[in-house]
C-alpha cells in the first residue's frame, strides 16, 4: 500500500476500526484478517494488525473496571483529606 502518510494513517484507523468491530461481533480473527487482506492488505499487515487490536481489546476490558474504580477511590479520599484538614484548621471552605 503505497499512500501518503495522512492517507496511511487514514487507512490504519479505518482497518482498525473494521478489525475491531468485526472481532465485537465475534468473528473468527482470521476472518477479520481475510476482509482486511480483501481490501488490499498484505497477509503478514492484516493479521499483524488483527492481533495488536485483539490485544488492545484484552487489555482494555481487563483493565478498565479496575482502574475507574481506582480514579474514584483517589478522588473521594482526597475529598475526605481536604474537608479533614479544613475541619483541622478551621477553613471556611468545605467539599461535599
């Protein structure tokens, strides 16, 4: 495939976004390869590109719960610190 690197990086995302999904509904990742190899893909490039969005997939759904739940953990401790040290130190500013 021989693009410019706008266009490259164009058809990157899109196969991206078609890989993705496709893998979404369940499709087999050699599938998901062969549509990409369909629209002008090399082989090695489609399922080289299959497997770092499958990756991708994996590790976002492994750690998405744990990591919100860390945020809001952070955020509402360094709520209770705050009203703490305003309380200590008789601040007139409260969090709620």
């Amino acid at each position: 495939m021989s693009m410019s690197p706008e266009q490259d990086d164009a058809a990157i995302q899109n196969a991206a976004k078609k890989a993705a999904s496709g893998l979404a509904a369940g499709r087999p990742r050699t599938a998901v390869a062969q549509d990409l190899v369909a629209d002008g893909w090399s082989q090695e490039e489609a399922h080289a590109l299959v497997a770092s969005v499958e990756d991708a997939r994996q590790e976002i759904s492994s750690s998405g719960g744990r990591s919100a739940v860390r945020g809001w953990m952070f955020w509402i401790g360094l709520l209770v610190v705050f009203n703490l040290l305003s309380w200590l130190f008789g601040w007139p500013i409260f969090l709620f």
